[in-house]
C-alpha cells in the first residue's frame, strides 16, 4: 500500500472511531467502536489498491451513516429530556 493511501486508511480508521466515540448511548458506542476496529483488523492485509479503494468508499459511506445515526440518537436525547 502506498504511503498516501496507508495516510487515507488510517484517517478515515480515526475519524470513524471518534464519531463513534459521540454516541450517548452505551450500547450503542460500543457496538460502533467494536464493528470498525473488527472491519479494519479484518482488511488489514490487503494490498491491492482496487480493493482497497473499494474499502475506503465503504468506510466513507459507513462514517456518514454512523454522523447521521449520531445526530439522530442525540437529537431523541435531548427531546426525551426535555419532557
């Protein structure tokens, strides 16, 4: 893997850990943090740059899901406290 690409990977690795980090809810943080370091320990070894490409668009299509799920779960929160 090229020094660029590895500098991507492990960007993209640390930006899904830290907004996985903003989940209020234990369950689900921890479940968050569990699936990325699994899926990132799991690809881990691959070398071919098609692949990895592949990769890094799932993992950006997954940290926008977990920002949207973030906000949402954060957005109930503060609604439930409210009332």
């Amino acid at each position: 893997m090229a020094a660029s690409s590895r500098a991507q990977v492990i960007s993209l690795y640390r930006a899904m850990l830290r907004e996985s980090q903003k989940f209020p809810s234990y369950n689900y943080r921890t479940y968050a943090l569990r699936r990325v370091r699994d899926a990132f320990r799991a690809n881990g070894k691959v070398e071919d740059p098609k692949t990895v490409e592949r990769l890094m668009e799932e993992g950006r299509e997954t940290l926008g899901v977990i920002q949207r799920q973030e906000k949402e779960q954060s957005m109930m929160n503060c609604d439930l406290n409210t009332h």
